[in-house]
C-alpha cells in the first residue's frame, strides 16, 4: 500500500516478519547528480540515528535497469 509519493520517490507501508514499516523506493533515473548526493546523505544520517521509531536498519537494492 503507496503511503506518501514524492517528486522521485514513493513510501510503501510493508510488512515484513510480522512487523510494520515505511518503505522509500526511490527512483534514481529521475535524479539529477546533486539530488543523488543528497540521497545518499539522508541514508548516512539515517542509520547513524538511535531512537525506538526510527529503524535502524536499511537494506537497498536495484533492480534490472540499475535504479
């Protein structure tokens, strides 16, 4: 189920084992180079934060056309 769509991205509600939460798929072939950049600072901030509703985990993948 799409929760939120943004200009490049779009967030999944998703269970998983029994547990809720958000999932951004993000589609790289709509960013510019700064906007990837940016991407990947919010992923770096992101694992580095501790609180109990924010998880602290992250998985990414691509998929067949390298987005």
């Amino acid at each position: 189920m799409r929760d939120g769509r943004g200009g490049s991205s779009d967030v999944f509600l998703v269970s998983r084992r029994g547990e809720l939460f958000a999932m951004k798929r993000v589609s790289k072939a709509r960013l510019k180079p700064k906007q990837r950049q940016m991407v990947a600072e919010e992923m770096a901030i992101l694992k580095q934060i501790q609180h109990p509703f924010v998880r602290s985990r992250f998985e990414y993948t691509r998929d067949d056309h390298g987005r």
